[in-house]
C-alpha cells in the first residue's frame, strides 16, 4: 500500500506547527497540502526546516485539495473548520477534525454529507490518550452515579466555549441517560446563569482564566459520596499529536462520522 496523502488545514498553528514535522517524518504519510493565510506562498520545507517535501501553504482548502489527498487533517479555527470539511467531503476526502466549536447540529449535518458521499469523517474534541480515559471512565461512572456535572477549564483567550472536549464529554454522558436534578434549573431562585449551560440535558461550567491550558473534569454526586475524574493537558501540543495521526489512518476505512478518542483505543 502506498503513503497516506495529507492535507493539513491550520499548518503553521500551535497544534499543526506539531504535526507538520511529525507528518514529514513518518514512513506511512506524504503531506501533499498545506493550509494557512499568513504563510500563503510559502514553501513547507523552508518553514520547518526539514528538508525533500516541495508543498507550498495556499491560503485556501480548495487549492490544496488539488494535488491530491486522502485525508484533511483539519485544525483551524471554529469559523473555518465547518465549511473545510464540507469542502473536502465534497471532493471524497477523508477528514479528521481536531478543530473545536462544531456543534451537534454541524456533526448531523457533516455526517448525513460524509455517508452519501461514502467517506470516513472522525472528530475528536481532544485526541490525547488520558483525555480519551477520563472520557471513557466518566461514561462508566454515568452507569453508577445518580448525578453529573462538566467543569471545563481553559486559558483566557479560549474563543469557543464550552471546550470541544467538554462538549464531547456532555454528548457522550448523555447516552448514559439524565443526570438527577433535584431543583430543575428554571427554578433557580438567584441567578440562573450561576447553574450553567445545559448541554445534552447536562450542567456545563466554563471557566477562563490565565493559567490553564484545558482541563475538563466530570464531577457525580450519589448520596453521602462523589467522584471526580478530571483531565489537564500541559502547555505542549504533543499530547494530540499521536492521536491525530492514529485516527488519519484509521480514518480511511470510515463511512460517516464517528466520535471520541476512545473509539480508536481497545479500551
Ligand atoms: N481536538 C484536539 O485534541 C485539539 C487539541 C488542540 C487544539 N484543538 C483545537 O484546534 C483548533 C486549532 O488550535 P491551534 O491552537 O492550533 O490554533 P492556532 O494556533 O490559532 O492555529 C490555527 C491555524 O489555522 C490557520 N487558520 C485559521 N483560520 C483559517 C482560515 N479561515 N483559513 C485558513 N487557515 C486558517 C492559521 O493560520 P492563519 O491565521 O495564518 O490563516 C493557523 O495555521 C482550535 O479550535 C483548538 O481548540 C483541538
């Protein structure tokens, strides 16, 4: 079999700044697109400095897509990243979305596209393995527990919010069923902005603050006892790096949209 084509969208990002070299190092990838306005014209080699690979960054998906790809790796910003995957899509390109702010109204839609057009789409709000654990522990912990809340930390300059990792968490959650609520949150004396964002039927709490990187914690509650499983990344892109690229070969024998790092692990 022959390389796995890649187009990454966001390549001179803080995720895609990580996985540009990673991709040019490995024996299975050929990065065959770049995307990113700033460094349009630019040659990828000259600006990571590794040597042999001749694409230049273009300023639009639909440039890149034109040399050829089987997966668009997508890590851009939450206004891009819904029209690049419907984009690719289009043109029979595999997606893996790392790219946060879609919501769940965006993934119907993505997957309705993908599984016409027959192609693989993954999305993960956050594609570190101790991310995908405390996810996968939290839905087990959904099964035991009466009640559950999101907290969901993140830097001060966060645009979207909830995290895609929070929201990811609160969309799996929900398959575990409704949280018991004892005083529904329309009947909050005081101010009910304090109770949070409902999100799948779940409390989610945002917090912006110099400081934290991302972090999401799932707090349940049964009588007299509770459980906290909480995840929080360090200021490196590393930890998504692997996942990403776990998740752009396993991608290719996708049809429509699946979700969660987890998936991809044999947990
Ligand atoms: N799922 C996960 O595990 C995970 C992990 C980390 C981050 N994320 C998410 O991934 C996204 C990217 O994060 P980041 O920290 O790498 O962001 P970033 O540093 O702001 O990088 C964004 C990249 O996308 C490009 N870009 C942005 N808008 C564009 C547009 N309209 N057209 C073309 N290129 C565009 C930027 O270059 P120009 O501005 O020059 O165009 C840059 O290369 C965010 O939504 C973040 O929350 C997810």
């Amino acid at each position: 079999m022959g390389k796995i084509r890649i187009c990454v969208a966001g390549a001179t990002g803080w995720v895609g700044r990580a996985l540009v070299p990673a991709i040019l190092k490995s024996e299975d990838f050929v990065l065959t697109g770049a995307v990113a306005r700033r460094a349009a014209g630019r040659k990828i080699c000259d600006i990571t400095g590794i040597p042999g690979n001749e694409t230049t960054v273009t300023a639009s998906l639909k440039e890149a897509l034109a040399s050829g790809a089987d997966v668009l790796i997508d890590y851009t910003s939450p206004s891009a990243v819904r029209t690049n995957v419907l984009k690719a899509i289009e043109n029979g390109v595999n997606v893996v979305i790392g790219t946060s702010g879609l919501t769940d109204m965006d993934y119907g839609e993505i997957d309705r596209s993908a599984s016409i057009k027959g192609v693989g789409v993954f999305a993960a709000g956050n594609f570190s393995i101790s991310a995908a654990l405390a996810l996968h522990f939290s839905e087990i912990a959904a099964r035991y527990m009466k009640s559950w809340e999101i907290l969901d930390f993140a830097s001060e300059n966060k645009v979207d919010s909830p995290s895609g990792t929070a929201l990811e968490m609160a969309h799996r959650l929900s398959g575990a069923g409704k949280p018991n609520l004892e005083v529904p949150v329309d009947h909050t004396a005081g101010y009910r902005e304090s109770r949070g964002a409902t999100i799948n039927g779940i409390q989610v709490h945002s917090i912006r603050l110099p400081g934290h990187v991302l972090g999401v914690r799932a707090e349940f509650g049964s009588p007299d006892e509770r459980l906290s499983i909480s995840f929080d990344a360090g200021a490196g892109p590393e930890p998504y790096i692997e996942g990403t690229l776990l998740a752009a070969r396993k991608v290719m024998q996708m049809k429509g949209l699946k979700r969660g790092m987890d998936l991809l692990l044999d947990l």
